[in-house]
C-alpha cells in the first residue's frame, strides 16, 4: 500500500522559513515524478512544485519561484519542500504526491500538513 | 498556461440522480485530464485519468468522456458516499472545484 506521509507544518510569521517532509513508502519511491500539491482553506487545488526521479529537473508554479525549494533524497525516500520568504497567502494544506509522468496526473495522496503564515 | 474552467461550481441532488460535470481547456489537451474525489479534510482521491480510464478500485458509476477541450464526469446513479467536491487537472492546473451537496 502506498504511504506519503507530509510533516513539518505549524504557525510561522511573514518572512519566516519552514522546511516540509515527506516519507513515502509501498513503492519505488526513485522511479516517480513526485510534487507539492497546496489548498489554501476553502479554496481550490494548485501545483507547487515537483521534481524529476533523480532530482535533475525541478518546476515551481510562479508564485513560488525563488522562495521555495524541492528536493528529494531517494536513499531516505523521503521527499522536501523548503519555504522561505513565506507569506500570508501560502498559508495552505500542503499534500506530498506522486506523479504518473504518463498520464499527468497524481496517483497518491499524502494527508496533508497545515502551513498558516501569520504575525 | 492551461485554463480549466469547471461548470457547474456547485450543485445540489439526490441520491439516485445521474449527475454530469463539465471541464474545459482553455487548449487542446488530448485526452491529459484527471478527476479527482475529495471529502471535506481529506486529501483529494484520483478517480479517472486518460480523460476516460477508471481508476483500480473506483465504482463503475463514476464515467469520464472527452477529448480536446470539453470534458464531462459523470456519475450515473449518485450514492450518499458520493457528495463531496470534485476536481478536474491536466498539466499544471486545476480546475475551481465543483461541490456536489445533497438535496
């Protein structure tokens, strides 16, 4: 059975910084595209960022760029999101994913881990 | 950038009812549109990808059709584990939502 597993959520103030993981598990966690996926409350669905099997080829959505970084370490199976700069509006639930590269969409679902950026 | 514009934002019926759902892209997409199922704090759940191909385990009430820019999902006889708020994506993008309440 496939696992994501999102930690590293919490209050933090405008400007802060906060580091996202992701453990994933029930699958070869180094042959999938894998992604950030956010829903700021009572709003819809959008793509953060996401990252490529070996970690060569990254994507951010443009309100994200130069302020978030995703990484991922195959070894561990684990999966990251840093946030910097963060502002009110990324406040959101933050999903971990995985990709099927194929048909472009996303086959699992972590549960979710709360972000609120606020003073 | 792909724009995917959901109708309706909401809708209200009743159990039984076959209930259709329309997605469209702002360009041709083939047929690279995912359905998703998401309940009120739960993470969203992949339904139909490939536009029309079910997803292991998904009930065989739940049909996806379309291919270039319009899309429907459509549910054919609505179960009360069935309301929740359905979304549509290809590439990057999401659609708005389409929230589906019981009547």
């Amino acid at each position: 059975e496939v696992q994501l597993v999102e930690s590293g959520g919490g209050l933090v103030q405008p400007g802060g910084s906060l580091r996202l993981s992701c453990a994933a598990s029930g699958f070869t966690f180094s042959r999938y595209w894998m992604s950030w996926v956010r829903q700021a409350p009572g709003k819809g669905l959008e793509w953060v960022a996401n990252i490529k099997q070996d970690g060569t080829d990254k994507y951010y959505v443009d309100s994200v760029k130069g302020r978030f970084t995703i990484s991922r370490d195959n070894a561990k199976k684990s999966l990251y999101l840093q946030m910097n700069s963060l502002r009110a509006e990324d406040t959101a639930v933050y999903y971990c994913a995985r990709d099927d590269y194929a048909s472009g969409s996303v086959w699992d679902w972590g549960q979710g881990t709360l972000v609120t950026v606020s003073s | 950038d792909i724009q995917l514009t959901q109708s309706p934002s909401f809708l209200s019926a009743s159990v039984g009812d076959r209930v259709t759902i329309t997605c469209r892209a702002s360009q041709d997409i083939s047929r690279y549109l995912a359905w998703y199922q998401q309940k009120p704090g739960k993470a969203p759940k992949l339904l139909i990808y490939g536009a029309s191909t079910l997803q292991s385990g998904v009930p065989s009430r739940f049909d996806g059709s379309g291919s270039g820019t319009e899309f429907t999902l459509t549910i054919s006889s609505l179960q009360p584990e069935d309301f929740a708020t359905y979304h549509c994506q290809a590439g990057w993008t999401f659609g708005q939502g389409t929230k589906v309440e019981i009547k």
